[in-house]
C-alpha cells in the first residue's frame, strides 16, 4: 500500500518537474495545467490569509503571474508546490499588510467592518471576527491545518521551518484564536 | 486556574478529534474540565464548517499581469537622472572656474603698464608706451612673442616678462635696474631674458622647476643653449640706476 502511494508522490512530483521544464521549453500549456492544479490550494492560502474572498483572488492572480516570470530560476531541488506554497504564503501575508494600510487609510464611513461580511451559508461572525482579530500569519496556520487539513509536516515546507517548529507555531496560533474567540462572549 | 498541561494537550486532542468515545473518556477523568472541553468542542466544530462551507467560486482564467513598475523603481530612475545631471553640472562648472582661475593675459592690462593689441597678422605691431603682442593662448615660456616695451626699470621688464611666460624669477643680490627700451619681434621668453642678458649683463639660469635665476654676472664661457629663432631684436639703456 504505502510502496503504491510513495510511487503515486513520485509520479505528481515527476510530473510537476516535468510541467515545469516543459513550460521553461516554451510550453504555455504546461503552465495552464500547474495553475488548475494548484489553483484552489493557493486560492485557500490566499483566502485563509486575507479572509475577504475578492481580495484572495485577486492575490492568487498576482502569486501565479510572479511563478509564470520566475518559473525559470526554480531550481527543482524542492517540490513544486513548496515553492508555489512558499511564494503564495509570503505574497499573501505582504498583501494583507497593505490592505491593513488601505483600510487605515479611507473614510471612517467607507472603512469596512472589522467582521467579514461575506455572505453564504458558511458564515460564522464569532469565527471570521476572531480570526479577523488574528495576525495573518497566525491566520494562515489555523487554515492551513483545520480547513485545507495540512499536514504538519506540509504546513512546515510551506512556510520553510521544521516540523516541531511548525507545531508550536500552530499551537501557540491556536491559543491566541481561542482568546479571540472567547472574548467575542464577553 | 490554569489548566494543567498534560489536561490541556489532551483537551485539544479530544476536541480537534471529536469521537464521542475520547469524549466520553475525558469526561469520565477529568469531570471538573467538562465545561471547558465542551466549549473548545463547539469552537473546532465551527470553525471546521466555516472551513468546509466556504466556497473556491470560479476559476478565473490566467492572464500574466502586465508588470506595473512600484513607484520605488520610477523613484529610483529618477533619483538616477538627478544624480547624471547634478554630476555633470558640477563637472562643467568646475571646469569653468578652472578655466577662469588660468592668469589671464588680459588681466595684466590692469596691474601692468601692458597695453593690450589684438593680434598682429603681420607688420609692426602698434606701438604704444609698452606693447606686448602675444597669443593669450600659449603663454608658456616657449611661446613666440611679440613684444615692446618703453621705458621701463629692468626688473620690472623681467617680471612681466616672467608673469607672461609663466615662469618664476628669482633675482640675485646687486642686480642693476636701469630704464630700458627693448622689442622683440618672434622671441620665446626665455630667449628674450638671455638676449636681455647678453646686453645688460645678467645671466638668467634656468632652476627645473619652473623657476629662472637671474645672476647680475655674465659667465664668458657660458654657451647659449641654442640660437634664438627669433625674427628681430632690439634692447637700449635709457637711464642707468642702482642696483637693488
């Protein structure tokens, strides 16, 4: 069982390597298949990050338009999706520091609420206020592992630490949502 | 009260878990934390439907974006730009005043009993009480000159001669200063001064180092370094007068 799923990985990693040289080659469509790959993992990390869904897209655009220029300088010594996670890990936690500016900076009456308003049957005020209270990177940890269900070992290429630092990160993130969440009751 | 660790790692498992069963069993060790497991029960149970129910939306099709320069790189060109220009206007206007610091020739008129005429091209230059003609160009002490000069103390003559061809005169003890009257016509400087010699009976010794000591004594057997090439000579004494 475990030899046909360490060969199912090798084959994904191949075939990313092989997407990748295919696309440095000049193969457009090579390209068009790694971004529907990857496509609603880097859209979690973004949305998971910034909370307001407009924004997330917007930012997976900017994240796939910078690994479309720099696909060249990947060096394949890491996996591909590390790299895409990394690039839209740092490039999603940048944008939120500069919608936090944006928000600062309009009218009080234009200011968007603290809470998401997002609308649909997903919505929770208590959880999107505490996490919106959340510092992104803290953010993005608890996404990562309670909705996209990463493993630590994955939330720890990601973000380009070790797995027991990527533990107590997690933990210590988990505590700081908790007060947030708790506070929402008092 | 703090809940001690080991309770609150186990908390957090049963509650990120979930099974009624790990449920059941915390309850039934540790029944004074119940209410706290319950509420981080309820918390992860939200917070996992808020992360189920969310929806991707659509796809959109990928479109590179066009590469919009951040205001720091226009920033830095143009800092750039300021910085070519600043440079080369200090270099042009350094140059100038280098240019303007050069002694010159005209300058003379004012603290010289020179007068200035506009270059000869041909025929006696005009005479004036003293007349130099020179190229304000080349005043080095190789310079072919043109000059005349009109009753004037000889050391005076030598300095102006020596301020002409850029050069430095140091004089020696018990030089004589008469009036003289002297013109050359296509002389260098330092051809002048040993012409001026032979006459007046000074030697001028060139030092190296720009500068000409003038010795009141002319040594018979010293030789020209070579024949002037100059067109024509003249020198007179006017008024013998003591020596300095």
């Amino acid at each position: 069982m475990s030899v046909v799923l360490e060969k199912s990985a090798l084959l994904a990693l191949d075939e990313d390597h092989l997407l990748v040289d295919r696309f440095n080659a000049g193969d457009e469509a090579a390209f068009e298949r790694l971004y529907t790959k990857y496509y609603d993992k880097t859209y979690s990390i973004a949305r998971g990050v910034l909370l307001d869904s407009e924004d997330a897209s917007d930012t997976v655009q900017e994240i796939f338009t910078l690994v479309y220029r720099h696909l060249g300088r990947f060096d394949h010594r890491s996996k591909f999706s590390t790299w895409l996670y990394r690039i839209a890990v740092n490039r999603s936690i940048q944008e939120s520091r500069r919608a936090r500016y944006r928000y600062k900076h309009v009218p009080l009456t234009e200011a968007i609420p603290e809470t998401p308003t997002e609308a649909g049957p997903h919505r929770d005020p208590k959880i999107q206020t505490a996490l919106a209270k959340m510092r992104p990177a803290d953010r993005l940890l608890i996404t990562l592992f309670y909705w996209e269900e990463l493993s630590l070992q994955d939330i720890a290429q990601t973000l380009g630490c070790n797995a027991n630092a990527a533990k107590t990160r997690l933990y210590r993130a988990r505590e700081r949502f908790r007060e947030h969440y708790e506070s929402e009751d008092a | 009260m703090k809940t001690p660790r080991e309770i609150d790692e186990w908390m957090w498992l049963v509650a990120e878990d979930g099974s009624s069963e790990a449920v059941r069993e915390f309850e039934r060790r540790y029944p004074g934390h119940t209410l706290e497991l319950h509420r981080r029960l309820e918390m992860m149970e939200r917070l996992r439907k808020v992360g189920r129910a969310r929806s991707l939306g659509e796809r959109p099709r990928f479109a590179p974006r066009m590469n919009r320069p951040a205001p720091w790189q226009w920033m830095g060109g143009l800092a750039c730009l300021l910085l070519i220009g600043g440079v080369s206007y200090f270099a042009t206007l350094r140059l100038s005043t280098k240019a303007k610091a050069l002694p010159a020739p005209a300058s003379m008129a004012h603290t010289s009993p020179w007068n200035e005429t506009p270059p000869q091209t041909g025929g006696t230059p005009v005479t004036a009480n003293m007349t130099r003609v020179a190229s304000p160009a080349e005043p080095t002490p190789n310079a072919q000159n043109t000059v005349r000069m009109e009753a004037v103390e000889l050391r005076t003559a030598l300095e102006l001669l020596a301020a002409q061809g850029q050069i430095r005169l140091q004089f020696a003890p018990d030089m004589p200063n008469p009036t003289i009257r002297f013109s050359y016509t296509g002389y260098s400087t330092m051809e002048m001064l040993e012409d001026l010699g032979r006459h007046l009976g000074f030697t001028p010794f060139d030092q190296g180092d720009g500068t000409i000591l003038i010795v009141p004594a002319i040594d018979p057997n010293r030789r020209l370094a070579q024949a002037h090439g100059g067109q024509n000579g003249e020198v007179a004494i006017l008024t013998e007068s003591e020596t300095r």
